[in-house]
C-alpha cells in the first residue's frame, strides 16, 4: 500500500496522557517545565551571554578555539535541525508516519539544543560588536530560535499522546518548522557576512 494512503500517518503512537491535541489548547505533561519558566530562563540565559561579551577581554588564541566551538555548534545543531525538519515536512506531506517523526525528534532534540548552547556560550568569547545593527538582528533571531524550538519541544509532547491531529496543530508544527529554518540559515549568513 502506498504510504500516501496508509491511515497511521496522521494518527499519533497510543495515548500516553490526556492530552488532547484536536483542540486549541496544548498543556504540559506531567514533570515538564511550564513553557513561561523554560522561556525565561531561555531568555535570561540569552541576555547574560550578551552581557559576559562585553565584559570579556579575550586574546587571539580564545578567539580562534571558541570560533572553532561555535562551528562545531552550528553543525551539530543546525545539522539536528534540517533532520527534524526534514522528516517533518515529510510528516506533513503524508510520506512519513507520526511515529517517524518523533522518534526522529527524541533522537536529535538533545543535539539540538547542544548546538544552540554552543553557539551562544562560544559567542560570548567573540567578542560580538553589539552596536552594529546585524549583530543586533542576529542576537534577536538567536533568541527567536531558541524560543521556538521550546514551543516544538512543546508540540512534540502533546502530539505524542495524541490519537488524531487537528488542523490547527499542524499549521503550528508548520510554522514552527518555517521559522526555525529561516532562523537557523539567517543567523547562519550574518555570521559569515560578519566574517567574510
């Protein structure tokens, strides 16, 4: 049977929660963080590396192994991404199974945010010129992507208990997709224009 006409590809792994996902509203299962304190410590995390930037005084050796870092980061997590992204488009298109996807997620979703980690902590040692206006934009896109992949992390949770997927949930997982790729491939090119 063609997968396009399998049934299990809108269909979620067996409810493991009361999740309803069908719905508008999508909580957070037991014994995760609540997205507002996940966001803000995100936030505050993000805003402290800025400000350790500016305080540093870094020489040329620093400088090159935290670039070397923050290479490193961007492969591993941005690599994790166009995965995750990939099986979901497939997901979305009915050529993949829910259950593809998020074991997919489960597997990457650790280098993800490794990556992430490693890209802000090693750019603190860049020494970033916080006064130019696409250092700005990238900083701002920085935050925006990491406070997204909290929101997937979140849709992951809740499609993961579910027996059938609204609309609405997939026009999120959609979005999430959307502004996670141009995110990642934006703040990838500032970078190197910053560079070149």
């Amino acid at each position: 049977m063609p997968q396009a006409h399998r049934p299990d590809l809108l269909r979620g792994p067996r409810r493991r929660s009361g999740a309803h996902v069908a719905g508008r509203h999508l909580a957070a299962p037991a014994g995760v963080v609540p997205y507002g304190v996940a966001a803000a410590v995100i936030t505050a995390g993000w805003a402290a590396a800025i400000w350790t930037s500016q305080h540093l005084q870094t020489g040329p050796v620093v400088q090159h192994c935290a670039l070397f870092v923050h290479l490193a980061s961007l492969v591993v997590g941005f690599g994790a991404v166009i995965t995750v992204d990939w099986f979901g488009a497939q997901w979305l298109l009915r050529q993949r199974s829910l259950g593809d996807v998020l074991n997919v997620i489960s597997g990457a979703h650790g280098l993800i945010w490794v990556g992430l980690a490693g890209l802000v902590l090693s750019g603190s040692f860049l020494d970033p010129d916080v006064e130019a206006t696409w250092t700005r934009v990238k900083l701002v896109i920085v935050l925006v992507v990491g406070l997204n992949g909290l929101h997937a992390h979140t849709l992951r949770h809740a499609l993961e208990g579910a027996d059938t997927i609204g609309p609405s949930v997939l026009r999120r997982a959609a979005a999430a997709a959307l502004i996670s790729q141009a995110g990642w491939w934006t703040a990838a090119l500032i970078g190197y224009g910053s560079t070149a």
